[in-house]
C-alpha cells in the first residue's frame, strides 16, 4: 500500500498492544523527550469499543514544524504484543518502506499487516525486560522506538526521569531504555540490508522558547480559567472526562470549585445556578450529554444566563463509538433546542485553539448573557500535542452587571444592543425573577404577543449586533476555490493545500471558529473573488455543508466533500479530493 508523506523530516510511530501493557505511557514519554529534542509532535490514543482495558494504540507523528493531523501512513509499527493489534489496520496504514517489530515469542505478526508489504523485524521484548530486573517492557520498546526514530538517548533517559513516579524503580528502567536504544542500532543494520534506513526525524537543536504539551481537554480547561470561570459541575463521560480531571485541582488553586453531579441534568442546572450568582461557570460533556442538556440550555437562553458547554464530540448516534472521533454532533449544537433559541456555538480548529476558543467562549457568553457550546472533539481532546507556549489573549469574562438601588430597574429591558444589566442576588434594590416562561421587560411571567416578539427579537439580535472581529475563522490565501472546514478536519485539509500549493495549485482556506450565529456579511466578504467552494467536514450527514447552504450565500451551488469516523482525515485523501474537485469543470 502506497504511502503519501509530506516531508522526510516527518516520521510518524505506533506502539500497540494489549491493556497494562503500558504503551500509552510509551507514547507519552517519547512525546516530551520529541520536545526535548527540539521537535513538535501530535499523539492520538487509539483502543478498542471497550473504553477500559483490552487493546490499545499510542499513534505519534514527530516533526520540525507543529502538527495537526496525523500523517497518511506510519514508518513503524511497534507491538509489544499482538492482542486484537489486527483491529487497527484501518488505522495504523504501513507500506513497502515501512517498519514493524514483534516479539516472535508472542506469535507472528497479523496477516493483514503482513499483506501491506511492510519489512518484519522480530525482536525478543520481553527477555529483554527479564534480563533487567526491576524494567518494565514498554521502556524497552521506548528506546528502541524514540532510536530508531532519531531522538538522542539522552532527550529519551531525561523525559524518563521528569516523569517517572516509582524511584525504586527508576534505574532499571533507565536501563531497559538505553538496552532499546541498543537493540536499535541491529534493527537498523537489519533494515540498511533490506531496502534501507527507516525515515528519521531531523529536529535541529531546541529553538530556546518554551513548550507546552498539553490535550485539547486540557487546554479547554485552562482556557475556561483564563476567561475568568470559578465554577465547574459536570458528569464523566467519555472523551470529556479530562476536562474535569485537569479542572478539579486547578479550580481549587485559584478559589473555584468543581462539583462532581450525579447526571448531565443536575450538572447543567447547577451551572445555570452559580452563573445567575454571579460566577462564571463551565461543564463538559460528549453528545448523550448533550442531548440531556437541551431543556436547561433552553432556560439559560430565556433567562438570559450565561453559561459554557464544552462537547467534545463522539462517534454516534446514542453510545456510538465513545472513543473515536466524529464531528456529528454540529446540526444538534446550532439547531438543537425547542423553540427560537439563540446560542453561541464556538469550534477550536486545533489541540492549542482549544485554549483559546474557550476562553473566547465564556468572555462571548458573559458579554451576551448567552449559553455558549465549545465544539470539540475526541480527536483534538484526547490527543497531546507539542506546541508553542500560548500567549495570554488577556480576554476575561465582563458581565454587564447592575448596581443597586438602579432607578426603574427592568432586567429584560429591550436596549439597543440586546444586553441588558443583570442584577446579581442579594444586590439591593434591584430583585426580579428569572425562570423559563417568557416575560415583559421586567421580568413577569407574560403570554402576550408584544412581549414575546419583544424578548425574540432581543435575544437575536444582542448575537447578531456583537463584533466578533477577525477571530470568528481563520481566513488564508486569496486563491478563486475556496475551502471551507471547521474544527478537528482544520488541520489535514490546511495540510491537503499546504500539499497542493507544492504542485501549483493553490486554494483558499475558511477554517470556521464561530458557527452561530450565523455572519453573512463576515462569510461575504471572505468570500470576495471566489468561483467555487467545497465544504470538508467529519461526518455521515454533511451537516456543515447543509448549515452553511441555509444561511449563506456563495458564488455558485458548494461541492460537499464528507465522511464519518471514526478513521481521521488524512492529508493525502484529502489532497486526491481536492485536486479532483479543482480540476472538474
């Protein structure tokens, strides 16, 4: 099987095996020693339908440059052992050039990886680990991994001890990491006989300026505190669950507080209750969540309370495919509630935007008095990326609050803006009530017309009137063909036209940040000088394709390039999508 790669600086590596195995360890130490190195790098987990245990993929491509999707193809398959290893061959795709190491004592490698002509090179892991007292045997397979990759030992026995926990243990797995090291340089004469040197990665030295490594969930969270949030009340769910992992601590280190609640529905109202007290507030959640949440995210926007919801997307419908990747959950955020419901639906467009588009999220929900949904997914919120130290925005949340004792106090009152003061409780002299029945202007429950229309109209257009400035889509190149594409798919398509900007054909990039509302005139004149659009997205339903057709207008009908998870975007699919669309008449 043939492989696309983008540059011979790139290499890309999986270590599998079965649960306790320890690769997804091996994965992230290898990670930080890439950063070490002075590399950048992106590492997606991979298991099986089981959430929990059975088998499991550490998938890394390391590179000179910040990465963003994973390449099309791997260099090397690792297997610390063959346990349902075969289960991901959609994923982990080898070639001719390719290599994969086994241990002949755990069997021979699957027939499917066998069949995509990659060069076999077996290698006895476990004696080895044996022959170290004390080692573990994914610290063999690092050091052979980060080896023959092209890491220096040192970068790979420095990570080691930044992140080992057992001191006990520590030496001998220093050990078991330089015998890997070792055993590299004879997979290598193997392979200098047998079609040539795997690809390594030319990092250069360290530029000096600091690193982060560092999850899309995680980066969530720390943009939620950034913007201001003290309060966090969430259910775990699968691939949200980091979110309020990495929270927990951090909220309590700067006087906040994460509430642990017994379901979605609790959790939802008890942010809509600290967030009508004043404190900005946060939950995360995945699509069943979501769907839990609908009604209360209803109240939110009729009493005009701010709240964040961070979706980190899943395969669906219903349970769907917990661990896996899939941006099917968009027609639901924009369109999903009862009745006109205006809402603030924001989409970072890499692991590192998850920072800051959630921090723009909670200041965008403050400012508006609005519920805003973060749009992520499992892909960028489970992964760990190396990327630049992120600089501070300085974007925090500003409520636009009441004094006391306000003359003629009306908490709804219908202002040019849309926004108007929200009293806090306890704030003398300026009480009303907030609950879900449509009202006047001073907040009584109310059936009549006038006040109805009145309340539509100002929470629509308090959206529709807000400056978003530039940051609502990253706008690149000025080419006539125009690609349109948000959240996780940003990345293999900026890839895809990077790709073809390389053989002369050059194409516009609309990567979308703010989905609704919607920005026609934004959208216009982003689109100035375009003939033609494709709209790129992750999904069975083209549901951006279909969104982006109701509410904006474009030169001629958008051809929809689409498909589900749980396999990620690749670059060179892409590309071949691309340039096929491009050169149709």
């Amino acid at each position: 099987m043939l492989i696309q790669t983008t540059a011979p600086t790139s290499v890309s590596i999986a270590l599998a095996g079965s649960g306790g195995s320890g690769v997804m360890t091996a994965g992230t130490v290898l990670l930080a020693a890439a950063a070490k190195a002075g590399a950048y790098g992106l590492m997606v987990r991979t298991s099986g339908p089981q959430i929990r245990g059975g088998e499991a993929a550490a998938l890394l491509r390391l590179g000179p440059q910040p990465m963003s999707s994973l390449d099309d193809g791997f260099d090397l398959l690792l297997a610390i052992d063959w346990q349902n290893v075969n289960r991901f061959a959609d994923e982990i795709v080898l070639g001719p050039r390719s290599v994969l190491i086994g241990d002949p004592d755990e069997g021979e490698p699957p027939e499917v990886f066998m069949a995509m002509g990659a060069r076999y090179v077996p290698l006895s892991l476990k004696k080895m680990a044996k022959e170290i007292t004390g080692s573990w045997i994914n610290m063999i397979a690092l050091g052979l991994a980060g080896t023959l990759a092209g890491l220096p030992l040192q970068a790979l026995l420095d990570a080691v001890r930044e992140s080992w926990k057992k001191p006990a243990t520590l030496e001998a797995n220093l050990q078991a990491v330089s015998a890997g090291a070792a055993a590299a340089a004879g997979v290598a004469d193997q392979l200098e006989k047998n079609g040539g040197a795997m690809t390594q990665l030319q990092a250069g030295a360290p530029s000096g300026k600091q690193r982060w490594m560092i999850s899309g969930n995680e980066a969530a969270g720390y943009g939620a505190i950034r913007a201001g949030v003290r309060f966090c009340a969430a259910y775990p769910i699968t691939p949200a669950t980091e979110v309020l992992e990495w929270l927990a601590p951090k909220l309590l280190a700067v006087g906040g507080t994460l509430l642990q609640a017994e379901d979605e529905l609790a959790s939802i109202n008890m942010i809509i209750g600290a967030s009508y007290g004043g404190v900005p507030s946060i939950t995360a959640t995945a699509g069943p969540g979501l769907a839990l949440m609908t009604e209360a995210i209803g109240l939110a926007v009729a009493a005009e309370v701010p709240i964040v919801v961070v979706d980190v997307m899943r395969g669906g419908p219903s349970t769907g495919i917990p661990a896996k990747s899939e941006q099917s959950d968009l027609s639901f955020a924009v369109s999903g509630l009862h009745g006109d419901a205006p809402r603030l639906v924001v989409a970072p467009t890499s692991i590192a935007d998850c920072l800051d588009a959630t921090q723009w999220a909670v200041h965008l929900a403050e400012a508006l008095q609005a519920p805003a949904i973060v749009l992520s997914d499992q892909f960028m919120g489970q992964s760990r990326a190396i990327i630049d130290r992120p600089a501070d925005t300085g974007i925090t949340a500003q409520r636009l609050v009441a004094p006391a004792h306000a003359p003629d106090y009306k908490r709804y009152r219908n202002t040019a803006s849309g926004v108007s003061p929200m009293a806090i409780p306890g704030t003398a002299g300026v009480t009303y009530t907030a609950d879900g029945l449509e009202h006047s202007e001073a907040g009584i429950p109310s059936s009549q017309s006038r006040d109805h229309v009145l309340q539509l109209d100002k929470r629509e257009r308090k959206l529709l009137l807000h400056d978003y400035g530039a940051y609502w889509a990253d706008i690149e190149g000025d080419a006539d063909a125009v690609v349109i594409t948000f959240g996780s798919a940003s990345g293999p398509v900026r890839e895809a036209i990077a790709r073809a900007a390389a053989i002369g054909v050059n194409l516009r990039l609309i990567a979308l940040r703010l989905l609704a509302p919607a920005l026609p005139q934004q959208m216009a004149a982003a689109l100035k000088g375009a003939r033609r659009v494709i709209v790129v997205e992750q999904n069975h339903g083209a549901q951006l394709y279909r969104y982006l057709r109701a509410w904006y207008d474009f030169p001629a009908p958008p051809a929809s390039y689409h498909r589900p998870g749980p396999l990620p975007l690749r670059p060179a699919e892409l590309l071949s999508a691309l340039l096929e669309w491009r050169n149709t008449k």
